[in-house]
C-alpha cells in the first residue's frame, strides 16, 4: 500500500513484498512446517510455521542439508541444532556490501534475517539520495544519523555506515553487540561511526527524546517478548504504540523515513498501519503497509516472513 496520510478515509490495500534474498541465500524448499535454506555454502533445515503444504522436492534433497534445527515451531527454546555434516563454528557471507558472519547459535536463527533485504535496499536508497554515497565518506556534519532499534547482529546498520550514514546501535544482548562488532570488524568497517549500545530499546528512546535528539532514518524491529539487560520486559502489543509515538519526535522534521518489521503472528498487518497512521498523522508523508515474502529458488511458491510498515516524508519514486 503506497497512500498519503491525509487520504486517511481511503481503504488499506496491503503490498506484498517478495524477494529471493540476497544472493549468498537460497530458499531451496518448503514444505511440512520446515524450510531448506542455502546460507552461502551451508544448506540447513528448521522450522516455518507458514509452510503448510507439502514440500516440492524429494526426501533425499533434504537429507543434503548440513544442520537440522530438531524442535517444532511451538518449542524453539528447547530445540537444538543437529549436525548432519561438518559445520564451522562461523561462516561468512556477503549482503549488500558488508560482511555477515553466520553461526549457529542456539534456537533456529543464523544471525540474518534475508527477508529484509527489500528494507535494507530501500534505506540505502534513501540515505544515498540525501547525498551519502558507498564510496568517499562525507563530512559529519553532513551525514545522515539513523538509529537501529533491537539492532541484532548489525546487518543494517552497517549497511547504513557502508552509504555514509552514522548509526546509533541499539540492543539489549550483549552478545548480540558482540556479534554485530565481529561483523563490522569482517566488513572493514570497525572504524565507522557506529555507536554500540547496549540498553533497553524504550528506555534508550525515551532518554533521547529529552536530549532533543533526532535521526533522519530509524528502524524498529522488535521481538514479541524480550528482555533488556536490566531485567525490563518488552511486549509488543503493550509497548510498541508508545515507543512508535516517541520514534516519531526522534525524526527530523525533513528527509526522515521509518520502518517498522513484526514477527508476531497474532498482529495483523491493518494493525501496523493503523497504528504508523495515527503515530504520523500530524507530518503528511506517504506510508506502505504489508507484508515481506521469501520466493522459492523453483519460483513456485512464497512464504510470508513478517509484517512491515514502512513511512516517509519524501515522495515515494513509482
């Protein structure tokens, strides 16, 4: 959905988004609640919700796969990995300029989400236009500042720092920050302006509303329950509304964009967007709503990852 806020009284019409991932990422198969992916040269098998249908290749196609995530998607906390074939302890892969180091580290995840890359794309994009480039960094008092909220292992905020920007990281694991140093480290870029904050995401937002700071881009991609270094509790239907309602007075008055991704099942997609409609009503911009989508390497099918919204002040190019 690409429509401006003022049109508020027009229908939603949700978009989907769908991408191969990049191309260091395969989705090889589907089927039977798991997913077959290629993480540059490791293939692993672990669990999708989404895929309800029967899986398109035969049985010795996945019996290829290197590591087998064993729990169902209701018990990802007490599943475990399963190494069918020699795995190394971390492998590195390439995304948009800037290196990723993937591992298997607990629960089903690798440390990259590849549905994202449409986001990433599109914020590079926007930082670009505004006149940061992936070459020659420009002066600081002329790069754009983008804030990475639940920031994870980095991929977007390095991508950001590759187009000139300086980011501000943000992230309650201090694991999760190690893990993002080590890929800033592998992508030369261990001396960009990255800040590396570890601290809960409201608090941090609400801190940098009474300084009176403000960032030209800000993503949000929060869990559906967390917990910040000091014992905080994050839960998205009770705490999202108010730290969108603050992202918004962290965003500078022009040239300002957000997006916003959710993993939680039970939220809708007409949830997002009514809520990024009500947090930006008084600004104008143009909002997109919907949901992001991985594509079968056959092309056959997609699985739906998330939902996202996404808001700018600048005119959407067609």
């Amino acid at each position: 959905m690409k429509t401006a806020l003022e049109k508020s009284s027009e229908p939603c019409r949700l978009e989907l988004i769908v991408t191969p991932g990049p191309a260091s990422y395969e989705l090889v198969d589907s089927g039977n609640g798991r997913k077959l992916e290629r993480f540059g040269g490791i293939i692993v098998d672990r669990p999708e919700p989404q895929a309800m249908w029967q899986p398109g290749l035969a049985r010795s196609e996945w019996g290829k796969a290197h590591a087998v995530f064993s729990a169902s998607a209701e018990d990802e906390e007490k599943g475990r990995w399963r190494l069918d074939q020699l795995v190394p302890e971390a492998w590195p892969i390439e995304v948009e300029q800037v290196t990723m180091k993937l591992r298997l580290a607990g629960l089903w995840h690798l440390g990259l989400f590849p549905e994202q890359l449409p986001h990433w794309q599109w914020m590079r994009t926007l930082l670009e236009g505004g006149g940061a480039t992936g070459g020659s960094r420009p002066p600081a008092a002329e790069r754009k500042r983008v804030l990475n909220l639940f920031g994870y292992t980095g991929a977007a905020s390095l991508i950001a720092a590759r187009a000139g920007a300086e980011v501000v990281h943000v992230d309650a694991s201090k694991k999760a920050i190690a893990w993002a140093r080590e890929n800033a480290a592998a992508s030369g870029l261990a001396e960009a302006p990255v800040r590396w904050i570890c601290e809960d995401a409201r608090r941090f937002v609400s801190r940098e509303v009474r300084r009176g700071r403000t960032y030209h881009a800000i993503l949000v991609d929060p869990p559906k329950f967390g917990r910040g270094p000091d014992g905080e509790v994050w839960e998205l239907f009770e705490h999202l509304p108010v730290l969108l309602g603050e992202c918004e007075r962290l965003l500078a008055p022009e040239g300002a964009h957000l997006i916003l991704t959710a993993y939680a099942i039970r939220a809708s997609a007409l949830s997002l967007e009514g809520l990024m409609r009500e947090a930006f009503a008084a600004r104008g911009g143009r909002l997109e709503t919907g949901e992001l989508a991985l594509r079968e390497a056959s092309g056959r099918r997609l699985i739906g990852t998330s939902l996202f919204s996404r808001w700018t002040s600048e005119p959407l190019r067609p």
